[in-house]
C-alpha cells in the first residue's frame, strides 16, 4: 500500500460523492453529518421500516451503529442490511458498546448473523465481546489495553468472516489474511464523542468507492488519523472543543502532501 493509493482513492471519492446511509445513535449524528460532507462524500440519516430498504439500496455505503439502539431501530437495521446486501452495498457496522450490556451483545451477534457485514468496526473491548473472546470493557470505551489487538482482529476475522477494524492508539485493519496496523492520530480524538462513530462512516465512504475492502479501510484510516494530527497541532493550545471543529475543517483541507509526509502505516507479515 502506498500513500499515492491513498491520494488517489481520496480524490475519487471527492469526486464521485458517494451518499452514505446511516443508521447512527442520536448523539453523533450531527457531527457524523458533518464530517462525511466535510470529506466530500454525501450523507443521510433514515431510520423508518418503511424506507430503510429503497434508501440503502441507492446508497454507495450503509452505516450501521447501534450506540442509542432501540428495538424499532433494530429492525430498520435489519431490513436496511438485508436490502444493501441484496444491491450489493457494503455494510459497516459499529457495535457501540458491545460487552457493556447483554443487549447491546446480543444485538450485535444478531446483525452479524443476519445481514452479511462488510467492515466491522470498534474498540477492542467491543470486538473482542461480539466475537465471543474476553476482554474489558468500560461503557462505550474500550477498558485498558490487555491483549494483542493484531491478534484480536486477525481471529475476528476469520471466525466471522468479514474485515475488521480495531481503534486506539494504534488501529489494526485485517481480513484474516492481509493486515494493516495504522499508527495516525492523535490522543485528542479521546476527548471529543462520536469521533469513532465519525470513522466508521468515513470507512464507509471509501467503502463505497473501493472494492478491497481492507486497502479502502487502511486508506480510510490513514486519511482520518492525519487530519487529527493536523486539527491537534493546530488547537494544542485551546482544547476539545476547537479540536473537534477543527477535526471537521482537517477532513476538508488534508492535502496529498500531508498524507505523503504524514502517514505511517505497517503491514503484517502472518505466516
Ligand atoms: N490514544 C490514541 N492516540 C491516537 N489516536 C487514538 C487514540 N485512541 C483512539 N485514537 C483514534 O481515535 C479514533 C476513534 O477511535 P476509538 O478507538 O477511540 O473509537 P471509539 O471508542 O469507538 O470512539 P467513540 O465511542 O467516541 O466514537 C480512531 O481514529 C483512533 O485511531
Ligand atoms: C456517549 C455515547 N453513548 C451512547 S453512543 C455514544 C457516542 C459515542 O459512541
Ligand atoms: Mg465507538
């Protein structure tokens, strides 16, 4: 992977401006809104049974997160995945909090049963708890780091066979076969919400241009982890509410010189 893929697969989706359909939680949909427009791609929130379906087959991507879920929602996501998986949309699916409640558990397995997910994407604690491994988990945050998240991600992908994506400091992206570790970000992005449902949706966005899912999600990463080092140094001195404006500015104005000189991604030899 070379940062000119990156460059290049940043351009299209400019230019094509993919509509991203999200089913999100009520806290970050409107910073979620913003960001995908920010980047250039086209985003609608649409929860109703009666038009998930007719909306997500016309969508590039379909976001799934079930941070505020509820049973009504649960079924529009449902009928949304199966209609994306019947038009050949990718899927991307955010557990939000998984491990913290058996519902929000059993919830997950239930998506991941029924509609084919693309891109699974959360903290460790919350990939770790809808495959079924131990680990911590503190609310909707990922507990204190104790396990190999290459490894995490590398068994959660072939035991579930999708591609997964796990955040933190450092953000492991793998197949069960090809696997990334993107070392971008910054420790900010921790103090502003809904910055992790906003990459979720922001993987979608790539996922809708780029069919190797895992070389669209890598990208995807290294784009976002950029932009928030580029919004930190620029608001290092006022805090999380300038970072979190800025972030939204970043995603707009990171240049292909930036993301050249910047990113810093490793893949994984697995034997
Ligand atoms: N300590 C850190 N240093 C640098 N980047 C980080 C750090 N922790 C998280 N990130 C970055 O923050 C973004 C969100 O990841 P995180 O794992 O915090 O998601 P999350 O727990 O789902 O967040 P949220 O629930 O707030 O949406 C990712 O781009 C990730 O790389
Ligand atoms: C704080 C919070 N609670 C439910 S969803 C959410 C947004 C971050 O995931
Ligand atoms: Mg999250």
């Amino acid at each position: 992977m070379n940062q000119d893929f990156i460059s290049t697969l940043l351009k299209k989706v400019r230019e094509v401006n993919p509509l991203i359909h999200n089913i999100t939680n009520v806290v970050v949909t409107n910073f979620t809104a913003n960001g995908l427009l920010a980047l250039g791609a086209s985003p609608v929130m649409a929860y109703a049974a009666e038009e998930v379906a007719d909306m997500a087959k016309i969508a590039g991507a379909l976001v799934l997160n079930i941070g505020t879920l509820n049973s009504t929602e649960i079924e529009s996501m449902i009928i949304a995945g199966k209609s994306a998986n019947e038009h050949g949309v990718p899927v991307i699916f955010d557990p939000v909090g998984a491990g913290a409640t058996l519902f929000r558990t059993e919830t997950s397995k239930r998506i991941m049963n029924e509609v084919k997910v693309s891109v699974l994407r959360g903290n460790a604690a919350e990939i770790a708890n809808v495959a079924g491994y131990q680990w911590n988990i503190k609310g909707v945050d990922a507990g204190e780091a104790n396990g190999n998240t290459v490894e995490l991600a590398i068994l959660t992908a072939k035991k579930l066979k999708t591609v997964v994506v796990i955040t933190g400091k450092d953000d492991v992206i793998s197949d069960g076969h090809t696997t990334y570790v993107v070392h971008n970000g910054h420790p900010l992005l921790t103090k502003v919400t809904g910055t992790g449902c906003l990459l979720t949706s922001v993987i979608g966005a790539f996922a809708a241009i780029e069919k190797d899912l895992v070389l669209a999600a890598t990208s995807a990463l290294v784009f976002y982890g950029v932009a928030a080092e580029m919004a930190a140094e620029k608001t290092a001195q006022r805090g999380p509410g300038s970072f979190q404006i800025e972030l939204l500015n970043q995603l707009a104005l990171v240049s292909n010189d930036q993301i050249n000189k910047y990113s810093n991604v490793e893949k994984i030899e697995q034997v």
